[in-house]
C-alpha cells in the first residue's frame, strides 16, 4: 500500500498527461511561455483572484509573496509553529522575524484569541509587526475572515499559506483567494500535483502581481535589465503540463478525497473511538491534503511502528514544532512555548490518502490501526 498512490492516478490520466508533456517537448518552450500562462488563467479564473503568477514552488511563492510586500529585516510576521518549514523558513531568510502564535487544537491552525494578545503584545514593545501568515492545514482554510479583520485594523497584509488546501471551500469562496496573497503548491503529492516542483501565487492586485512576475526572473523589467534582486522562482512548462491536464480531474479528485475521508472517519468511529478523526469546521470544505488523525495517551509512535510492521504507510505533519527546530533555536524558544502545538506534535498520525485508495485498503488501515491501540 502507498501513502499517495501517484501511479494510481498516473495510469487513470495517462492520455492526457502524456500529450500533454510531449507538446511543451514538441514546442522547446520550457522556462514560462504559454503553458504556464494558460495554467495560470484557469487557475485564477477557478479560484476568483483577478491574477495568477506561476512560481518554482510553494515556498518560492511564499518568499515572493513577502520581497513582494517589502519585507525588511527586523520586521515581523506573525504565524504558526505546527506547520511546515517553509512557512517560518521565508520570513528568516528575508532577515525578518517570525512571531509564533499558538494553534487552536481543533483544526491546528492559528487561535485567534492568541493572535489578539500576541499582536498588542509585539503592537506595545514597539516590534513593526508588518502581515499575518496563516496557514490552512492538512486541506482546510484557517479563520480568514477574523485573521483579515484583525490585520485591517491593524494595517497589516495577509498571506494564505494554502499548499495544503487548493480547492477547499471557505463560506463559499476559494481557498488562495481570501486575503491579500495566497500560494499554493504542486508538490507532487498534493491535492492538485506535478511531477516536480511547482507553485501558484493568486492576489487581486496587479502591484503585487507585477512585482512578483518580476521578482520571479531575477528582478527582470527587460531583457537583461534587473530593476532590483530576485530570485529564479519560474514555474517550469513541463510541470504547469502536467498540472493543467491533472486539473480537468480535479473537482472528481475532490469528491473521491472526501468520500474516502468520509469513510475514514466512519469506519474510525464505529471500531476505534478513542482515536480523533479529523474535524472540519462550519462553512467550510476539506480537500484532505493530508487526513490526520489524533492517537492521545503517548501511544502515536508506537502505533506507526504497528503500522509500519503490517506494511502501512503513515506519516507525521510534524514531529517537531517550527520553534524547536535547531534552524530556529536563536529564538530561545524552547519547549512549553506553545503547548497545543507540542502536543499535536506528539499525537498526530497521518494516513494513507488519495482519491484512489479502495474502501478494502481502507478497511485494512483502520483494522489495523485498532490492534494496534489494542497491543500497544
Ligand atoms: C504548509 C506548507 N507550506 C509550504 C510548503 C512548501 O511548498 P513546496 O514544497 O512546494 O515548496 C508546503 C509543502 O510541502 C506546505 O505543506
């Protein structure tokens, strides 16, 4: 059994990935060009944002998204800890600061509550506090319309960190368009994947949409004239090929992802109790980037070992907060920072999850799962 069964999907699209691969061949266009422009289009036209700019890759996206703000060093960005690394590792690579706000242990992502405090907080020690980066988990937004309210009146900009949750619903809108800036990712083993790197940055305003065109080709206005630093951050054909002939699927992959969350969490709740499937909020949809479950009592790593012994794949989003992480230990924030992060760090178990997984295997997961509540 595969945790994301790529190959599955493979066979199922393969007439019209490999056509589709063979035509960016056919053209030698590979860096940007009419590919990525028409992914680009489809894309925004799907999600309602006015532009759609083709990165190298979520973080790329997200690092763009915040040169393209002008982010300073010493300035700060207020975020999550229980997410990944790439959320926090941008706004230090800018020299910038990331200020962590504990999660709301429901739906893991940022507690709003704490937002308020954490933000008058830095607000009265002076800090120049300049967006929020909030980040829609495992395929659910995050409190958007409170997180946009609180940051307009604070002045401050809002980036969605959706890689995990392209196609999720949110009061009836699109996930990537809800604040200022969102990014997604096509890591292959998202939701909508490439076969390699890739990203999408969305926004309704064409100054950020401009400067980030922009700062994808090395700060380029002209051919070979570099208004100011950037990065090669360019979404490849290839990839946006793939992607856009993966796309004409996607809504039926949604479907499929949710009918096998459904049953997941059905089969979960009738032979293993003790164990938390994954709560979706009101007005809201999950596309299940990944379908995480809570194992509580100290037994989640002994229950992967069980797994792994059966031969079932799982995975853990993540073993380790962004603060305790050595890469952020300048910080000086050790553990009990932020305990509902720590703890969904020590309980969360991801399971195999892709449209094509059949109830059988399912059945064999959960089956498995509860001998192994029962024997460790
Ligand atoms: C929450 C989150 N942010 C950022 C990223 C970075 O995306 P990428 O791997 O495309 O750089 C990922 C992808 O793994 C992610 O899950």
């Amino acid at each position: 059994m595969k945790f994301v069964d790529l190959g599955r999907q493979y066979q199922r699209y393969k007439e019209k990935i490999d056509p589709a691969i063979q035509e960016v061949i056919n053209g030698s266009q590979f860096i940007l060009g009419k590919t990525v422009e028409e992914l680009e289009t489809a894309l925004a036209a799907y999600v309602g944002t006015d532009y759609a700019v083709g990165v190298g890759s979520g973080t790329d996206g997200l690092l763009l998204a915040l040169m393209a703000m002008h982010l300073k060093p010493g300035e700060e960005v207020i975020t999550t800890p229980f997410t990944f690394i790439a959320t926090a590792e941008v706004i230090a690579l800018l020299k910038a600061r990331p200020v962590f706000v504990d999660i709301d242990p429901k739906n893991f992502d940022i507690d709003l509550d704490r937002l308020q405090d954490t933000l008058a907080t830095r607000q009265k020690a002076g800090a120049k506090v300049r967006a929020i980066l909030p980040v829609s988990l495992y395929g659910q937004c995050a409190d958007m319309d409170e997180i946009n309210e609180i940051a307009a009146e604070a002045g401050l900009v809002v980036i969605e960190d959706a890689c995990q949750s392209f196609g999720a619903r949110y009061k009836g809108r699109m996930s990537c368009g809800l604040s200022d800036i969102g990014i997604t990712s096509f890591f292959p083993s998202k939701p909508l994947g490439a076969y390699g790197d890739g990203g999408m940055v969305f926004t309704d305003s064409p100054e950020t949409a401009e400067r980030i065109r922009c700062l994808r080709v090395h700060g380029q206005k002209a051919r070979y004239r570099h208004e100011e630093i950037g990065i090669n951050g360019r979404l490849d054909a290839i990839q946006a090929a793939v992607v856009l002939a993966k796309f004409a699927y996607f809504e039926e992959e949604l479907r499929a992802r949710q009918e096998v969350a459904c049953h997941y969490t059905e089969l979960i709740g009738r032979i293993i109790p003790e164990i938390q499937p994954p709560m979706t909020m009101p007005e809201r949809t999950n596309v299940y980037a990944q379908y995480t479950v809570r194992i509580p009592g100290g037994l989640r790593d002994q229950v992967a070992s069980f797994l792994k012994r059966e031969g079932i794949p799982t995975a853990i989003h993540y073993p380790v907060p962004i603060h305790m992480q050595p890469a952020f230990k300048d910080l000086g924030l050790g553990a009990g920072s932020f305990p509902e992060a720590e703890k969904a760090a020590g309980e969360v178990l991801s399971l195999p999850m892709h449209a094509f997984i059949t109830s059988e295997e399912q059945e064999i997961v959960v089956n498995a799962l509860s001998r192994a509540i029962k024997e460790t």
